[in-house]
C-alpha cells in the first residue's frame, strides 16, 4: 500500500510540474506575441509616416 502512495505521490507532482511548465510556456508566448505586436505596429508607423526632407 506505501508503494502505491509514493507511486501516485509522484504522479501527482509530476503532472503539477507539468502544469506550471505549460503554464509558464503559455505566459512566455503571450509576452511574446504581445511585444512581436507592439514591434510590428511601430515598424509600420515608421514606415507610414513620411520622413521630413532635409534640404
């Protein structure tokens, strides 16, 4: 009976582990498309916006 406690005991973690690994990858990505996003609009109101000539 001890054994299958210490058995489903590390189950458990490691699916808890497994959890906040997905967790923290999914935070990662989000951060990342939201700053692949900021980049993006910026670039492209660069280039939209037309350069002041200098004579």
């Amino acid at each position: 009976m001890t054994n299958f406690l210490v058995f489903e005991i590390q189950v458990w973690l490691f699916l808890l582990l497994l959890v906040i690994v997905l967790g923290g990858l999914a935070v990662g990505a989000w951060f990342g498309w939201r700053h692949l996003k900021k980049r993006e609009a910026s670039l492209r109101e660069s280039i939209e916006t037309p350069r002041p000539r200098i004579r």
